[in-house]
C-alpha cells in the first residue's frame, strides 16, 4: 500500500450513543457517503454503544484536498481513534460499509492493538478494473443535477431503491449542497470519488488473522461487490474467524439490514466484554 501523506486536517467526526459505554464502535461509511448516515442505525439499534462515525477525506465536511488514497484515509481515520476514543476503551471493532470497509480491512493491519473485531457490509475491493472505470466515469458525467428531485431520482436507481422515503429526505437535507451554476449535488469531492474507484480494483484484503469479523453479502447487488475470489480466501484461509452472512437486499445494507448488521456489532462486542470479564476474574 502506498505510504500516507502527511498534512490533512482533522476528520468531522460523528458521535452517538452514552460518553460513559462500556462498547466503542468505529463506523465507517461508503463512498460518497458521511459519517451522518450510522446515525439511525445507532439510535435505534445500538442505543448503549458509542459509535464514533466520520466523514473520511473527500467526503461532508472532512478535508477535500488531496490525496485520498485508502492508506490516507487510513491515516486520518487512525487519528480520529487517537483523538475521540480513550485509550482505556480500545480495542473497538469497527463496523464498515462499501469502500469503508477497505478503509477499515488496511486499519486493521496499520492498527492491529486498536482493532479487536470487523463488521464488513457488502465490502468493495478487488473490483474489476473495466467496471469500476465504467461507473466511475458515468459517475463524474452525471456528477450535478437540476434539483434535489433529480439528485433524489439517481439515487433510488443506485441502490436506495428500497431505502425509506424519510432516510432519503434526511439524506437530502444533509449531504446534498448548491453548485456555483445552480445546480446541485451530493458534499463530495468529484476527484475523490474517482480515486476511491481506482482504489477499489487493488487485489482485495483479506482481515487480519486472527480478527474475528462477520461479512455482509447484499444479494441483490449485480456484479457484486463482494467478489467471489473473496469469498473463497476467506473459506479458505480465514475459516476459523470470517463469518459470512447473506441479506436480500440491494446495497445500502445499513438502511436496509439495520438489525442484522447492529447484532452482528453487539456479537463481537460482547465477546469482548466477556474476555474483558474473564480475565480479572
């Protein structure tokens, strides 16, 4: 992986759930996402955990400059934990959408003493190349529209097409900005995005040995995300600790399997808790 470069400024990170919890989650979003998005899925499923959720590099209101490459986003998400998570409440397993969860699979290795467990929704790498040129460039053609119906109407064809109406309003009010030409579009920086699709068809990452983690399959995604040479290193070299679970859903699995995806965060952490308790007993 390529070393970071130094100099970005501090994420705008995202915090829910009790300052006081026993269990510390690091949450990830996808690309052209925010850290805003785990809000729901905090509150309504996770409400005794801390979830500490940012914008990565390109995205919200994190820093747009460059670069973005994952070992960037690594870098700057490594500082987050540093700065928002106490020492004494590390590790945390970090939950991880899309592009986040290739963030999340190089923190792992980067940060082995602050990761203890990986929650990986439908995550992206190893992406065919021609693919993930393809949409990358429709991408950037059809990158503003003329109003938010517009901005609403492409996402529903993206993935979001079984996502809430309410969730999507919200995803409006936040995450969509005017356009100097009057237009609008989604708080994320363009080049950014083609970057992280460029990042995306890297040969995949398998966890850490040794980390437990649960990966998400969207079923409804086509090609999928979840490459099956994926799949098949992780049965075969990951078997003691890679759990594999499927959701009949299109991409968006922390709108459309919230409940999956929170028990799958409250089966790592209370693993933890329980060690926790072993041990000074």
């Amino acid at each position: 992986m390529t070393p970071a470069t130094a100099g970005h400024g501090a994420l705008r990170t995202h915090i829910f759930g009790p300052e006081d919890a026993r269990s510390h989650v690091l949450a990830l979003h996808g690309l052209t996402g925010h850290g805003g998005r785990w809000s729901g899925l905090a509150a309504e499923y996770l409400p005794d955990v801390r979830v500490v959720a940012p914008d990565l590099l390109g995205h919200g209101a994190s820093p747009w400059e460059p670069p973005w490459g994952i070992a960037d986003h690594v870098a700057a998400v490594s500082d987050v934990i540093d700065s928002h998570i106490r020492p004494e409440d590390l590790p945390v397993v970090v939950l991880a959408h899309s592009y986040g969860a290739a963030v999340a699979l190089a923190l792992a290795e980067a940060r082995p003493a602050a990761v203890t467990g990986l929650v990986l929704l439908d995550p992206a790498q190893g992406l065919d190349p021609e693919f993930a040129r393809a949409v990358s460039e429709a991408s950037l053609a059809h990158w503003t529209y003329p109003d938010a119906a517009a901005a609403e109407s492409a996402k529903r064809a993206e993935g979001w097409g079984q996502v809430s109406q309410d969730v999507l309003d919200e995803e409006i009010a936040e995450h969509l900005m005017p356009t100097t030409d009057g237009r609008v579009a989604w708080r994320v920086s363009a080049p950014a995005t083609a970057t992280a699709w460029s990042e995306m068809t890297r040969p995949f990452a398998l966890p850490p040995a040794g980390v437990p983690t649960h990966v998400v399959v969207a079923d409804r995604v086509d090609p999928p995300f979840v490459r099956p040479a994926f799949l098949e290193a992780c049965a075969r070299e990951r078997a003691d600790t890679v759990r594999v679970h499927h959701v009949d859903t299109e991409h968006m699995v922390p709108y459309l399997a919230p409940e999956t995806s929170a028990n799958l965060v409250l089966d790592l952490t209370r693993s933890i808790a329980d060690e926790d308790t072993g041990a000074r007993t």
